[in-house]
C-alpha cells in the first residue's frame, strides 16, 4: 500500500538530487521510495541522535549559554544544607 507524502519543492528538488548522485557513483537506479525507506531506517536505528536534531538547543550548553542562565538567579542568602532540606520537606512533625 503506498502513501503519498507532502514536501516543498525544495525538498523534493534535493531528493532528486539524491537519486540522480546514488545513480551516478553507483551506477545503480533506486527510486525516491527506497531513498525515504533508507533514511527512516538509517534514523529509527539511531532515534535519539535524530530526536535530539529537533531540539532548539544543542547539550551540553555553552558557556555563554550557562552564564546567560545563570545571570537570571539571585543568592538566597545562607547556604542551605543537604540535612536542613530533608528536615524540612520530611518532618513528620510538621506534615500532621
């Protein structure tokens, strides 16, 4: 069963190309089908490189990009201590 799918012109302009270089290095003629079958494959085999290809920002963050985060955030004050966190979130005393 065959599906048609959309794109722009200059995508489809670039899968031709692609057809027309395969056919010329390997002298073999492939269709757009076996092309767009190729690449789903070749991405479904390494998904998390080609999820991440959607990500606005790349990881790990550069270190204007961790300045710039940082400059949002003020010192509270006294630094806080792991043991002061667990009394305070895990009191039994002060949940009842």
């Amino acid at each position: 069963m065959a599906t048609s799918v959309k794109m722009d012109e200059e995508t489809k302009s670039r899968l031709e190309e692609l057809q027309a270089e395969i056919k010329l290095e390997t002298g073999r003629k492939v269709t757009q089908q076996e092309i767009l079958e190729r690449l789903v494959t070749e991405a479904y085999e390494s998904k998390t490189e080609f999820i991440d290809s959607f990500r606005e920002t790349s990881l790990p963050l550069s270190e204007e990009e961790i300045d710039e985060f940082l400059s949002g955030t003020t010192a509270s004050g006294d630094p806080v201590e792991e043991e002061d966190i667990d009394r305070i979130l895990y009191d039994e005393e002060q949940i009842e």
